[in-house]
C-alpha cells in the first residue's frame, strides 16, 4: 500500500526524490523476468576472517581513519595496477587525516595524494614535505574543485569519500570526471548505500541513479544501428561518430557494495570482425 502511495506521489511530482520508495518498505522492487531461486531468501552471516591484503594491514596499524572492512578488497582490485608508479590521487574527504597517509604508504612514495574537505580543522593533516596536501572547501563547488585540480591535477584516482550527499556526489562528478581525470584513470564514489538512506538523498535523481544511466551511455553507439555499422572493412562501417563526451571517454563502470568504479579510456569505433 506505501509503495503504491508513494509511487502515486511520484508520478504527480509531490515527491522529491524516487528514494522513498525503496527506503520506505525496506524492500527491493524486482522483475517479475527474475526466476525465484535468485530473488528467494537466504542467510548472510558476518564475516569472520579480516580481508586479507597489504592495503588492510597498513590501515590496520594506524588510527583515525574509517573505512569498511568490505572495502579493501575492492580497492585493491582497482588500485593496484597504480602502485608502480609515482600518481597523484584525490580523496574528497579528511576525516582525521588516516586515509591520507594510508594511501600514502601504499602507492608509490613519490606520490602527490590531495585531501579536500570542508572543515577547516584538516587543514593539519597536511604532511607538504611528504607530498600530502589538504586544501579546505566544498565539494558542491565546482570553483573550488577547478582551482584544486589547476594546483594539483589532473589526477590518476579520485575517491569521493565526502559528504555522501546525492547531489553533491553529482556535482564533484561533474566537475571532475572531464576536467581532472587523466585518462586511464579512475573515479571511485563510496559509500553510495548513503544513496539509499532518506538523510543523505536530496536531489531528484540520487547517484545511482546517474551511474544506471550511465549503463546505458556506455553503449550509445549501438543505439539504433546495424551490426554492419561495425564491421571491419564492411561498406557500411561509420568511420566516425559524435557521442557524448561521457560514452567517449567511459571505458567501464563496476558496481560493488556501496562503491562505484568509473575507468575513463578515449574511445575508438567499437569494430567487428567475421573470419
Ligand atoms: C567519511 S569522512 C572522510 C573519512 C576519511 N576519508 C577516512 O577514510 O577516514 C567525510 C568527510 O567529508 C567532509 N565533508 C562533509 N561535507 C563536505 C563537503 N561539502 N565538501 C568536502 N568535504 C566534506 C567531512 O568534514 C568529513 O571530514
């Protein structure tokens, strides 16, 4: 009955974000396509034993940062490939200053990591003689990211670990993704189960719901063409195509628990071939 209602409230514009559906019941809406042994019930228990990886033992042995325990092995599947080299990295987010020398220990040690956040007080988790830079202001103001990124960028990671605001999750994306990622470089939003709780959700479309439609501008080449329009030394083959800078430059996105991954690459024509 509340899903319907609030279903009603949506359609007629009086309500303000479409969160309140799912955040109301508890439950997922699914489709009816989904066979029942995958939506049925089953037990998830607590894990027992720590993540096992190099980055969970240097956040182990220092203090005032706050991560989830889930999370390292995601970061170390996208971020290890960054480790062989000097990079520079963003984290949207202070906090204490711990992740900051996390990431510091872990990545090559002629790293340049750049902490933002709002609070003035972290200010004092700059180490500028080790390259751990903290710069105060928002992450809602596109002005602020664009003098960071003029300092600093562009970037080979960006992790937004701010507010985990919905809006302001889409604004520093859109500050960012264009302007101050390098390309083969990667866009991490945390936290995103924040896109699901009613505090956290204050814009029509939350986060998630910008990265679902970004599914589908991963595939904007395809809409409405043949086959054909791809295939090597086909005479239909398009030579070019104008796509939105986001399809041109998207190389994937991974969805995890409370993460979203962007790896931005140029791309080409996608091309087939029949041999
Ligand atoms: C979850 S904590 C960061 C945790 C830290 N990265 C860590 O792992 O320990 C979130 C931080 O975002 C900051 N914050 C809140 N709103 C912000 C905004 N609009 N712009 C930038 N930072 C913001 C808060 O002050 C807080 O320090």
């Amino acid at each position: 009955m509340r899903k319907l209602l609030n279903r009603l409230l949506i359609r007629f514009g009086l309500l303000l974000t479409k969160a309140p559906a799912l955040l109301s019941d508890h439950s997922l809406e699914t489709s009816d396509l989904f066979p029942a042994e995958l939506t049925e019930r089953v037990k998830v228990t607590a894990a027992i034993d720590p993540p096992d990886n190099e980055l969970f033992r240097i956040f182990s042995a220092d203090t005032n940062v706050h991560k989830w325990h889930h999370y390292f092995d995601i970061y170390t599947r996208y971020f290890e490939r960054y480790r062989d080299r000097p990079i520079t990295m963003l984290e949207i987010g202070v906090f204490r200053g711990g992740s900051l020398r996390m990431w510091k220990e872990y990545f090559h040690p002629d790293s340049t990591i750049v902490g933002i956040d709002i609070d003035q007080s972290c200010q004092a988790h700059e180490i500028a003689d080790q390259n751990v830079f903290v710069r105060i202001g928002s992450q809602a103001d596109p002005a602020f990211l664009a003098e960071v990124n003029g300092e600093f960028g562009p970037f080979d990671i960006i992790l937004d670990d701010g507010s985990h605001k919905t809006h302001h999750q889409i604004i520093s994306f859109g500050a960012l993704f264009r302007p101050a990622l390098r390309d083969g470089g990667c866009y991490m939003v945390e936290d995103v189960h924040t896109n699901y709780w009613i505090k956290h959700v204050d814009s029509p479309e939350t986060f998630i719901d910008l990265s679902k439609q970004m599914i589908d501008m991963l595939h904007e080449p395809y809409f409405d063409r043949k086959e054909t329009a791809f295939r090597h030394e086909h005479p239909d083959a398009l030579k070019e195509l104008e796509l939105s800078y986001l399809s041109a430059n998207l190389d994937g996105i991974s969805f995890h628990d409370s993460i979203v991954v962007f790896d931005k690459k140029k791309q080409f024509l996608p091309k087939s071939e029949l041999r």
